[in-house]
C-alpha cells in the first residue's frame, strides 16, 4: 500500500483526515526539458475532495512554474499533474500541506472533512461537515481567481458527504465535490473547446516524434495573468507577503491554524531558498518583528507571538539559536531600509534585555534558558552576529542575569 500522510500535516497519528502520500517523478527528458510529474495527483486530490487541476495550479504559482493538469487518454495514459524543473518530494509536500491549510482543514473547528463551495458571488467558501460553519480561506491567494474561473463540477446526486453532513445535505448541494474524472472535464467545459483545437493543431504537428503531447492536455499556467517581469523577491518579502495575506484580525495573534500554516511556509521557504536552521529562524523573526518601530514596542512585539516562538524554538538548543538570531535583527537594519537609518547598530541591543524578560515572563525562555545562553561563549553567537556585538550583547544583559540568578535563590 502506498504512504500516507495527514491533511494539513497535522501531527496526531489517530487523525482522521489522511490522503496518499505524493508519488513524485523527476524527469530529465531532452524535448520538454526537465520537469517533476506528480503521478497520483487525482487519488490525493479526490481523497481531500478537490478537482486534481486546483492543486496542480497551486504547484504552478507556489514555485512559479508553469503547470498542468494531463488527463487520462483513450489509449490508457496517465493523469498527473505535469510541474516544469525539478522540484523534490518533500518541497511539493510542503506546498500541499500550504493548500490543505488553506483550503481543506476547516478554519473553525479544524477538522478535514470539508468542501469547497466556489461561485463568483461568494469566492471561495470552505464548508465544514462537522462543525457545519462555512468560512472564508485564512488567507487571500490568486488560487482563489482560479478557482471561482473554474468552478468544482456540480456534486453528483448521491454522493457520499460524510456521516455529520448528512442532515445539512440539501444545503451542500451547490457544493462541488468529489466525483469522477468525467466531472473534472465536465466542470472545464468553458475552456474545453478551445483547448481541443489547440490539441488537435498540437497533433498534427507533433504526433510522429513526440508520442506524449498528442494526449488531450490542458494548459492551466499563467496565461490570463502574465505577470510583469520582476526581481526575484527576497524570502524575506515572501515571507513579509504571506504575513499579510493572513485574515487576522487587527491587534489579534495569531490562532493556532495559522501559527501552522506560518512554520509550514517557513519550511517551505527554507527547502525553497535552501536555509539553514539558524537562517530558518533568522528569516522567522525578520519577518514577524518590526524593528522600524519605536524601539520600545520591541519587548511587546515579542510577547505577541509568543505561540509562534514556542513552535520556533521548541528546546534549548534552538532557543539558543533564537536567542543570537534575535541579536541578529537587532543589530541589522530591516531590508531596505539599509541607508535610511544608517542604523546605530548597538543602539537596539539596549533592549534585549527588556526583550528577554518579555519573553522570560511570557514562559517562552526559562531563566534556565537564559543563563545557558548567558554562560556560552560568545563565539556560539558568531553565525548570527560579529564577536564584539555577541560580547556586548552578554555585557547588557548581566543585570538581568543576576537578577534571575537572585530569583532562583
Ligand atoms: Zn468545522
């Protein structure tokens, strides 16, 4: 039996909601150049009730690739989600995981047994057969476009919705849901034409050298939206971007969904980027602390994301690590902003200090914690920062030190 895997990563080994692993191929092939084919894209899809193509155009803007969703020929060919370059198994988890949390885990109640309701009155609606709430996405992404263009197929008359939904059934009824393949095509007719003749002209044409693109393929990528030519952004300005498109309230923290879905685009973006643990939470805490703003809002900014900084830092070692790379952004201007404030560098480390009590008080550093960082040497620090900051940092801070070593007494 193949690998599965819980929806939405989540980690309990009892959860209910679980899909097929993703059967990834990488393929070096000279006509079309490289690209990675997810083979069972249909099961995995079918199995958290979406039409494979939402997924597969997900992959395409999440790695900004092009990519497309093959049908099943007559002649028995496969259907896969077809992705151009070369992207690992673990990467393209990463980015499923990033739509389940999106799309499939219901925002209120959390549980996987939801449906998409799309239509271009209402966007994208997940409609939860447990909890029964219908809530928007947790965050605003162009799939959502794509999606309300290309609405789930109608859901079939007797399909299964799952033991909870069933008296609120007549209510689903708009849902698209699961069915076959058929009903996949059925839900593209708008674009289905046209795509025909473009195959059909693709036959002609390539038919004797290249047995694979006479299959009936449909071209999902970028072509209604191209985008403007850019700078590739930093991961810093993903990251800073996927911050936003968070629905939170203003003033609230984060909930626990989200605190998921913001780890799991910081793995993402570290396969992506290739990062480093360290650069991991580097790039975690530049992103998610303001160091533009009064410097006295720092030790408040910290205790705000303190669920954040438990799943960041989950023991001594990385709470060490979080430590220095606090240090880091202390003593380093925000991107772009390098020559605006031609930053007194120490001038911010004043108030670790204040910022370690903050996170002391709001349990995320133990005075343990504290010391152990305190007691290391300096040179521990040296990745994040320069010796003489590492130095400097410990010299401000000993008075708290010796104030937590008093406490302890
Ligand atoms: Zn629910």
């Amino acid at each position: 039996m193949s690998k599965e895997v819980n929806v939405g990563g989540v980690s309990d080994p009892h959860y209910r909601y679980r899909r097929p692993a993703l059967r990834v191929k990488e393929e070096l092939r000279g006509t079309n150049g490289q690209r990675t084919v997810v083979e069972n894209i249909e099961e995995v899809s079918k199995a958290i009730h979406v039409p494979a193509i939402y997924p597969t155009q997900f992959f395409g803007y999440e790695l900004s690739v092009s990519a497309r969703f093959q049908e099943k020929t007559k002649e028995g060919g496969r259907t896969c989600a077809v992705l151009a370059g070369i992207h690992s198994a673990a990467l393209l988890e990463k980015v499923m995981t990033k739509f389940e949390l999106l799309y499939v885990v219901c925002p209120n109640c959390k549980d996987g047994g939801t449906r998409l309701s799309v239509s271009k009155k209402n966007g994208v609606r997940i409609k939860c057969g447990a909890c029964g709430k219908i809530s928007n996405p947790r965050s605003v992404n162009k799939l959502e476009k794509f999606m309300v263009k290309n609405p789930p197929p109608k859901q079939q008359s007797g399909l299964e919705i799952g033991a909870n939904a069933a008296q609120s059934k007549s209510e689903l009824g708009a849902i698209g849901s699961v069915g076959g393949l058929e009903s996949v095509l059925g839900g593209q007719s708008p674009s289905k034409k046209e795509s025909k003749a473009k195959s059909k002209a693709k036959k002609k044409k390539e038919v004797k050298e290249e047995p694979e693109a006479v299959e009936d393929q449909k071209e999902l990528d970028h072509k209604e939206e191209p985008e403007e030519p850019q700078r590739q952004a930093t991961p810093r300005e993903k990251f800073l971007e996927f911050i936003k498109s968070l629905r939170t309230e203003e003033g609230k923290s984060f909930d626990e969904l989200q605190i998921v879905a913001l780890c799991s685009e910081l793995d993402r973006l570290a396969l992506v980027h290739s990062l480093s643990k360290p650069d991991r939470l580097k790039l975690s805490l530049s992103g998610l602390i303001d160091t533009s703003l009064a410097p006295k809002t720092l030790p408040s900014q910290f205790s705000a994301l303190r669920s954040v900084f438990l799943k960041l830092a989950p023991d001594r070692h990385a709470k060490l690590t979080f430590i220095a790379a606090i240090l880091h952004i202390l003593v380093t201007p925000p991107e772009g902003l390098e020559d605006q404030k031609s930053n007194k560098p120490q001038s911010l480390l004043s108030y670790l200090p204040m910022i370690l009590m903050a996170l002391y008080e709001s349990e995320v550093l133990s005075e343990d914690d504290i010391l152990a960082w305190m007691g290391s040497p300096p040179d521990l620090d040296t990745w994040a920062v320069s010796r003489e900051v590492a130095v400097k940092a410990k010299k401000v801070s000993k008075e708290l030190a010796e104030w937590l070593e008093a406490e302890d007494e």
